[in-house]
C-alpha cells in the first residue's frame, strides 16, 4: 500500500494505514466547508477518537469515510481503494457507521429481522444471515432480545442493536458517532466496553466522533482533535489531553483525572498522567498521597 499523497499537506503516514483521508475538502449545497483540505488515518486495530465540538466537521469526516459523502477536493482510500460512486457498495461492507440516533437505524418489526437485514442485503440466504445475527446479539449481548421490538427498547439497547446490525455484515472498521451522548451512566460503560473488546478480541479498527473527553481518555488509542473543518493536533491521549490551552483553543475542555492531575500539582512529582480516575488513585497512592490526616 502507497502512502503517496494527491498534495503536500497530508504529514507523513505510516504504510499500514487502512483508511487515507487524502486533503479532502468538502462544500455543502450552501456553500459551506463541512471539511476543508482534511488530512486523517486509520490503522489496524487501533481505536481513534476524532474530539471536537458541534460543528467542527467530525460528523462530515465519518460520513466520508463510508462513502455517505463524496469529496468535492482530494480523495478518501479505503485499505487502498480510492471511493467512488462505482465501489461505494463494496467500501460499505469494509465500513460500518453507527449514527448518533441509533433509532434512525432500526426499522423493522423485531431485534432479529433488523440485524439480519445488512447481511441479507449483501446478499447472504437467510439461514447465514440469521447465523451472523445471532452472532452479532451474542457479541454485544442482547441475544435475549432477538424476538423484541426494537423501537420498545432502552436507549442503551438500541444504540447495542445498532451496532450489532454492523457487525453482523462483518466490516473491518466501525466508525461510531457519539456513542454515549444520550444515554445513562449504566449503558455508557457496557458501550465503552463493547467498543474496547471489539478492537483487542476481534481485531476491528474503530473510529469515534465524541466530544466527551473523559471517555476518550479512557478508550482511545490516538486522540485527533478536529476543529475549523481540519485536524489542529493528533497524538496519545497523555500527549493531546493535557495540553490544556490546546484542548481551550478547540472549545473542550481537560479530562477529569487530567484536570485533578494538574490540580493536585502532580506533574511535579514525576507521577504518570492517568487516563482515567482510577489510573490517578494509582498514582496517588504510589506517591504516597492517601487521603488528609485525621
């Protein structure tokens, strides 16, 4: 696989990269850059959050990279594969996209009939297609919901029977759209875990547009922080979220064990930045600091 680029603006990429955003700009009907000369990576087994507010081109990035967009300028390759009007069929069953309204996606009477609809539409008989589902609904277990209706569901099992309605057309890459922006504390941490095993046991690349820092802290492998329509910084979270005035210039804000690091003056002591709360109490009590004296 090339890493040659259509311009000189894209940095230098690695040659295993699964998917290539090529200096792509986008315009909308109105005139409007979704994205503008985007420069973007993805690969294998690597879990990436793309972290910006609302309206900083996350959501147009994902939709490019499943062929829902075209680009307007330069070019999206897909394990080097360059989408286009004719491939767009095959690069989906490479790509997977879970919308951030997981009930946009389901539509048909019960949990089995709208997981098995991706494979049947790849053309699959129904007895693989059924095979698949099943599989899908152990994967992120709710193989005891296959009989449900899925619009009766909790929101946390909908946005599970979407993404096992992916799955079941076993894509390479799974690019998800604010996974747990809606839902309770409960259900976000069973997504966070799906996400998680999917990569380390099934060996899927997974992409996530969130601008929940905390969760991106805890998941990711790479951190791009997206803003203007273009990525500004990417890098290890220990690198990108603790650059708080970088985080401030893109409109988010410190992690909480970030920010605690910072506020508890560890950065000091030689103590690791956490990833999470509990990577911080590590560290905490590795430095001695267990609680005030009584």
């Amino acid at each position: 696989m090339t890493s040659e680029s259509v311009c000189n603006q894209c940095p230098p990429g690695r040659e295993d990269a699964i998917v290539h955003v090529d200096c792509v700009t986008h315009r909308y009907p109105d005139g409007t850059e979704g994205i503008h000369n985007m420069c973007f990576s993805v690969y294998p087994k690597e879990i990436v959050a793309l972290c910006g507010p609302n309206g900083a081109g996350k959501s147009t990035l994902i939709e490019h990279i499943n062929g829902l967009m075209m680009p307007d300028v330069g070019r999206v390759r897909i394990f080097g594969l360059d989408i286009d009007k004719r491939n767009v069929s095959q690069i989906r069953k490479l790509v997977g996209l879970v919308f951030q309204d997981a009930d946009a996606q389901l539509f048909s009477p019960t949990v089995m009939e709208d997981v098995m609809f991706g494979p049947l539409n790849l053309g699959m008989s129904p007895e693989d297609a059924r095979k698949k589902a099943e599989w899908a609904l152990d994967v992120v277990g709710l193989r005891e919901a296959s009989g449900k209706i899925p619009h009766y569901l909790s929101g946390g099992q909908q946005r599970l029977v979407a993404i096992a309605g992916v799955l079941a057309m076993e894509p390479k890459i799974l690019v998800v759209d604010e996974p747990t922006g809606d839902l309770d504390p409960s259900n976000a941490v069973k997504i966070e875990g799906l996400l998680r095993s999917l990569r380390d046991e099934h060996g899927i690349s997974i992409v996530i547009a969130l601008h929940d820092m905390d969760m991106a802290a805890r998941l990711a492998d790479r951190i791009c922080i997206v803003k203007g329509g273009g990525i500004i910084a990417q890098g290890t979270p220990e690198d990108i979220l603790f650059d708080e005035p970088l985080l401030k210039s893109a409109g988010l804000e410190l992690p909480s064990a970030a920010r605690l690091f910072r506020d508890l003056g560890l950065e000091k002591t030689g103590a690791k930045k956490p990833r999470s709360l509990e990577d911080l109490v590590g560290e905490l009590k590795a430095h001695g600091i267990t609680g005030r004296e009584k």
